[in-house]
C-alpha cells in the first residue's frame, strides 16, 4: 500500500480517535481463547502508536474499554486488567524515551486502586512529552462524560458560581475529560462495524468517521494511512455550504 505523501491534501489531521473493534473475533477465528486477541490487540496498539508518530498526527485517543464493558463477563474483565497493569508497567517507559505523552481519561473510580497508582505514574512521567499525545480512553462512555460535565456547571450554578444563562458550548466542553485535548479530525473504527458505540457523542459532532473491515489484531500503519487518505478525500464544510453545494 503506498504511502500517505506529505504533501498530498495538506497536513495529517490534528487528532485522530480509534474504536479498537474485532479482538475476540479475531480470536473465535483462529480457535482461540479471547484473552489472545487482547494480548495481539496491545500489539497492534504499539504498531499504532508508532505509525501515528512517523506520519506526523500529534494526538491519537485509544477508545480501550468503554464504560458498558463492564457487563461483560468477570474472567474476561479480570483478563482485560491484567493486560492492562502489565502494559502501564512494561511500555511507559519506552512511550517516554520515544516523547509520548500519556492521558487517560474515563471513569476511574471503578478501576482497581494499583491501576490507578499506574496511570498516576505514568501521566506524570510523560506529560512533558511533546512528539505524541497518546490519550486512552478507559471506562469511559460518551453519555456518561456529557452527564458529569453537565453536573459539575450544576454544582457551579447551584452555588453562584455560574450564572446559569451563560452557559455556552465552551463552558461545556471545558467540563469534560477531553478539556485539554482538541476534537478528534478523524474517528476510525475496525471490524467492519459502522457506529460509535457512545464514543465521544460531544466531541466528534464534526468529525470525518471511516470504518475499515480489519480486525483491530491486525490493523496495521498501512490501515492507518488508508484512512486518512479517505480523510483528505472528504470537504469538510461544518454544517455552512462550499463551492456550489
């Protein structure tokens, strides 16, 4: 597959968000336990990690583990947690060597507390990073960031410290997890599935969405180049008309 040209459309988009969709799939298909496709799945993460920086994207959000993940079952979660202990302690620091800044955003009061201290950590570690910004989304759904925010300029209009009628966008998305990172340019999502599964209902209201039929095992730099020469296809005209249309 050919390169993405540098030149071609202008820049890369600014932001790119994944759905990572197919590890168990991948896994029924080969006859294996579901527990290999995550562990391939955390593989495909570093190819994407990897492949984002050499083609110049600054921020890439990682949709990991959404709020109804938790309905799945226990051994499966339980799987899920280990993989992702073993990856805050064995890849942060090599995210760090190579300038990758670390955000998690999500619901973290449902995860274990040493997965937190992790996450902690590794948050502190890189935030002077400044090649990637590498943002995971865990036990996070978009619903449920819309409610928080929407709680919190409650909680400052109940006591004097909004005036209810200013309430805009901005002091919205000022509220939710994402405040510090810009709206995703482009949503991808694998396994040939064609939603967003409650993944940034706010902040992707103008994005570009691509669906590839990959299996997130096995989605490599080339996928992630493909989709974003679909993304320089695309007008992006945010809602006011361009050229005759």
């Amino acid at each position: 597959m050919e390169a993405v040209p540098s030149s071609a459309g202008g820049r890369p988009p600014l932001h790119v968000a994944i759905i990572m969709d197919g590890n168990g799939r991948w896994a029924k298909a080969r006859g294996l336990p579901r527990t290999i496709g995550h562990q391939r799945g955390a593989e495909a993460v570093r190819r994407t990690v990897m492949g984002a920086a050499e083609l110049g994207i600054s921020h890439l959000t990682l949709f990991g583990f959404s709020s109804e993940n938790w309905k799945r079952p226990a051994a499966e979660i339980d799987d899920l947690m280990a993989l992702l202990r073993f990856y805050l302690r064995s890849e942060i620091a090599e995210l760090h060597r190579n300038g990758v800044r670390l955000r998690v955003i999500g619901d973290r009061s449902r995860l274990a507390g040493d997965i937190v201290t992790l996450i902690e950590h590794a948050e502190t570690l890189t935030r002077d990073n400044a090649t990637l910004n590498m943002t995971v989304a865990l036990s996070y759904g978009g619903r449920q960031d819309i409610v928080q925010a929407a709680r919190a300029l409650a909680e400052a209009a109940r006591t004097a410290k909004v005036d209810p009628a200013a309430i805009d966008q901005e002091m919205l998305s000022a509220q939710l997890w994402t405040a510090e990172i810009p709206d995703p340019d482009l949503v991808i999502r694998t396994s040939g599935e064609q939603r967003i599964s409650n993944f940034f209902l706010w902040q992707a209201a103008y994005a570009e969405l691509v669906f590839v039929d990959t299996l997130w095992p096995d989605f490599s730099k080339a996928d992630l180049e493909h989709a974003i020469r679909e993304f320089r296809r695309r007008e992006r005209r945010y809602g006011a008309l361009v050229g005759s249309r």
